[in-house]
C-alpha cells in the first residue's frame, strides 16, 4: 500500500513538474483527484463524478486526459507510453479480456480504474482504445 501511494505522489510530481496549469488549491484538489481520494479539511471526501464528454473530442479523450495522461503520457511505473506502439501492440496481443481485466482491477502500479471510481467500464475501454490508436494500434474491441 506504501509504493502505491509512492507511486502515485511521484506521478503527480511528474505531472505538475511537466505542466504549466492553473495552481490554484481548486485546480490542484482536482489534478489529485484524478490520482487518488482528496479529504478536505471538514474530514468529508471530495466526490467527482466522471469527466464529461466533450462533443468535439473522440470517445475515451476526456478520461484520458483526466485520469491516464500521467502516467501512460509520461511511461511511468511500466505504464505503456502512449505512442510507443511496442509496447501496446504488446498489450493488443494478449488480448481484451486481459486488458480489461488489469484496467478494472488494477495491476502492478496501476490503481483499479486509474482511479476513476465512478467510469463505467466502456469509458475505461474507450480510454484504452484512444490510446492505442494514438500509438499507432488499430484497436478492435
């Protein structure tokens, strides 16, 4: 349980180091809320719902963008990089079930859902789909 929350305040080092963002506590409340439960200080969790689709962008745009850029944007803790075709035409070949199965239970260091609670289990496949077609993989799910 300690590395994973070592993991997870790593990447969202990583991820503030590497964006130029709003730093306001609100903007940042919900940068971490993509990583990990936020308490605030009346001890009541913060709740977030999952990312709205835009209309403009392509399905699984959105909850990337919240939840998987971190780490699938940068390859950190064996993330597969967006981009880097090899490494998800490794994960295409193993087939949907077993993607599926890692990315609503977790593995290794990546949380159940990538921390998004509340994403249903097609805004998880479309995020994983996007990221594939982003490194190159004709994904057919």
């Amino acid at each position: 349980m300690l590395c994973r929350w070592i993991v997870l305040l790593s990447c969202s080092f990583l991820y503030a180091y590497h964006q130029k963002e709003d730093l306001s506590i609100e903007a940042s409340i919900a940068r971490f809320q993509a990583q990990a439960p936020v308490v605030l200080s009346d001890g009541n969790l913060a709740q977030k719902s999952p990312p709205e689709q835009s209309s403009k962008e392509a399905p699984g745009v959105t909850v990337y963008k919240k939840y998987c850029h971190t780490c699938h944007g940068n390859g950190i803790a064996g993330a597969p990089k967006v981009g880097n075709q090899l490494q998800w035409q490794e994960r295409y070949d193993q087939g949907w079930p077993l993607i599926m199965q890692r990315a609503l239970q977790g593995y290794k260091g990546m949380p159940a859902k990538g921390h998004c609670v509340k994403c249903t289990e097609q805004d998880i496949k479309d995020a994983i789909v996007y990221m594939m077609k982003e490194s190159g993989i004709n994904a057919q799910h």
